[in-house]
C-alpha cells in the first residue's frame, strides 16, 4: 500500500511537472474559488495543510505558480474562477 501511494504520488509529481498555476490546481483537484485569498495564503503556510492537498510534492516554482493562481482567482479577489472554467 505504501509503495503504491509513493509510484501515485510520483506519477502526479511527473505529470503536473512545468505546467502552469490553472494547469497544477486542475490535477490536483483545486477550485481556486473554494476559498479567499487569505485562506490559501494558510494553505501554503502550513505543510500539513500542503500535504493534505498534494501541493507538498511540488517544486518550489510550482508551488510559488499554484499559489498566484489560487489568489488571484480566489473567491473574494478581483478575478474569482468560477468552477469548471
């Protein structure tokens, strides 16, 4: 069970490699509209959290890309993703 979470994990990590912030959020499953900016601004400020949603296995440059995204579209910003979009 276990090497089977790590190949899972490997494979998403191989997949979501050099995509952008929209791109990352999609595999992931992450609705950038599901919570305000200051939400996700906690999402990246605690690993457990980070891990929770699989952002932990990223690059820090795709990590830093995921986040921007998820701000700038998050529900009380200026541009919030409506879901499916």
């Amino acid at each position: 069970m276990k090497l089977f979470r790590l190949l899972l994990s490997l494979s998403v990590v191989a997949s979501i490699a050099s995509a952008g912030g929209k791109e990352i959020a999609v595999k992931l499953g992450l609705d950038a509209s599901s919570k305000a900016i200051k939400q996700w601004e906690k999402v990246f400020e605690k690993d457990d959290k980070m891990e929770k949603l699989g952002i932990d296995k990223l690059s820090d440059a795709d990590k830093s890309d995921l986040k921007k995204y998820l701000t700038n579209h998050a529900a009380d910003s200026d541009h919030p993703e409506a879901a499916g979009v």
